[in-house]
C-alpha cells in the first residue's frame, strides 16, 4: 500500500471514477493519505462525488507518473471519525481554508478490498492488493 501512496502522491494527480445512475463520472482529486493503515482521500460530503460513493462505493482511479501509470480499484468506505479528518487536513493543510474536522461537510474515505496495478511499456505490471 505504502508504494500505491507514493506512487499517487508523486503524480499529484489522480483521475476518480464513480457511477451516477448508468453514467459514469470522472474527475481529477489530489489527497491521498494513510491513516491507522489504511489508504484515505478526502472530499465535500455536499459534492456530487459523495453523493454517488454514498449509492455506490465502487470506485477506480487511475494516474500516470512518467511512463507508468497506476489503476485502483476498490470499495471507499465513509470514516466519520474526527481522528480521521483531522489527520488528513493536518496532511493538506491548504484544505483547512474550506474544510474543518467538525463541519458537517468533510469526508474522508479509506479503500477496502483495493487492487492496484502500476502498468509501463518497460515492464511487467506490478500488482498489489490491499
């Protein structure tokens, strides 16, 4: 997992799908973090990206980083923790502008049952679950 955080945190970047009825959605999204072991992103519960995860919490993302490229799959599953919150804004704190530990509107979200694969034209794909 560690080398899939790396990897996203190197990009800077990442694009996330999620389903909203039979049409998919993508858009760019940057946290990435780990806390208590597991592997976070954070957005607005007010946001349509909540609102789809909340329906459906299967989701993929994908990155590239030079010549490789990176593809996660998984479960995002809602940690309404303020530990949780606080140790991802404390990560961005840039995100402190618009988000607080104790607004109704920060979500932070961890993978569960995740598949990572880092593809390149150099090399074998690497694949890691987590």
């Amino acid at each position: 997992m560690q080398d899939v955080y790396q990897f996203l945190k190197d990009a800077g970047v990442y694009y996330i799908a999620t389903v909203d009825g039979d049409q998919p959605r993508v858009r760019p999204f940057g946290t990435i973090h780990i806390f208590e072991g597991k592997l976070y992103i954070q957005t607005g519960r007010k946001k349509n990206v909540s609102r789809q995860l909340g329906v459906n919490g299967k989701t993929e993302l994908c990155a590239m980083k030079g010549d490789e490229w990176i593809r996660l799959s998984g479960t995002l599953v809602d940690d309404n923790r303020r530990e949780a919150k606080v140790s991802m804004l404390d990560a961005y704190p840039s995100l402190k502008k618009m988000y607080s530990p104790d607004d109704d509107n920060t979500q932070v979200l961890y993978f569960k049952d995740a598949t990572a694969t880092i593809y390149s034209f150099s090399h074998d794909p690497i694949e890691i679950k987590f």
